[in-house]
C-alpha cells in the first residue's frame, strides 16, 4: 500500500474523534471502523505515528516513547470516561495495512464475548491452517529495515 492510499496518513478524520491526544511524533483517537456497530465496545481507538511506518519494527526511538505516552494517556481517558475491566492491545501491521497502528480497547467483564480477547484466533480450531507448521511468504521480513 502506497502512502497516498493510506487512510492513516490524513489524519483530518483522526483529529475530529471524540477523544483525540497528538504528541510530537503519534496519534490517539478514539475512532473505529463507520461500518462497526457504534454500540459494540465504545471507546476504542487507534494510536499510530504520524509519519507512515508500516510496522512497530521501523519506529525511531522516539515514536516508541511517543506511543508508550500516548497509550497511559488513552488509558486515562477511557477509565475516565467508561472505567473498563480490562484492555485488549492488538498491533496490525502487514503490507496489506500500510501504516501500523495499535487498537486500544476496552474490554468489560459483562461482555458476551470477554473470554476470548485478542487472542480467539489462536484459540479457535476452526483457525487451523492446512499446514499448521509450515512456513509463510517472510512478507514481514520487510519490516525493520531502514534505508
């Protein structure tokens, strides 16, 4: 994914969230997916760097401090605003993404689904694949380098 197709890079919708915190190098926003139900786990957000990188691994040292801020700051929002039980932290990054990002989620213990968090896909027999141990494309030996 190219950086003029990254939905990440326009960070005009991120800035209009309910809840938005910036530093010098990252973003927070409690936003989510429009084509989510808005009444499915309220107050979930992303954090990403504001230069695209496409995975934690190509993060300067100061995007990690950045992003570590960030996240105890999100925190504080949210147990604020909706005193979760729990939080679910999930990092996407793939080619297919572009621009890695980290969901933050608050999770509750009423939830249908609470038991399962982040981790169903490794729970899940029905998520075997065909060759469990066999090896990949190595599309995320991409990740770290710099150039």
């Amino acid at each position: 994914m190219s950086k003029s197709d990254c939905v990440f890079c326009d960070l005009t919708q991120l800035r209009a969230a309910d809840v938005c915190i910036e530093n010098a190098f990252c973003l927070y926003a409690s936003t989510r997916d429009p084509r989510d139900p808005p009444d499915v786990l309220p107050g979930c957000g992303v954090i990403i760097p504001i230069a695209h990188r496409p995975s934690p691994f190509d993060f300067t040292d100061e995007e990690w401090e950045a992003t570590h801020e960030l996240l105890l700051k999100a925190k504080a929002a949210q147990d604020d605003s909706l005193a979760p039980d729990g939080y679910t932290l999930i990092w996407n990054c793939s080619p297919d993404v572009g621009h890695a990002h980290l969901h933050v989620i608050p999770r509750f213990d009423d939830e249908p689904l609470a038991d399962r968090g982040g981790r169903s896909a490794i729970k899940v027999p029905e998520n075997r694949r065909p060759d469990p141990f066999g090896k990949g494309s190595g599309r995320a030996r991409m990740f770290g380098r710099r150039g």
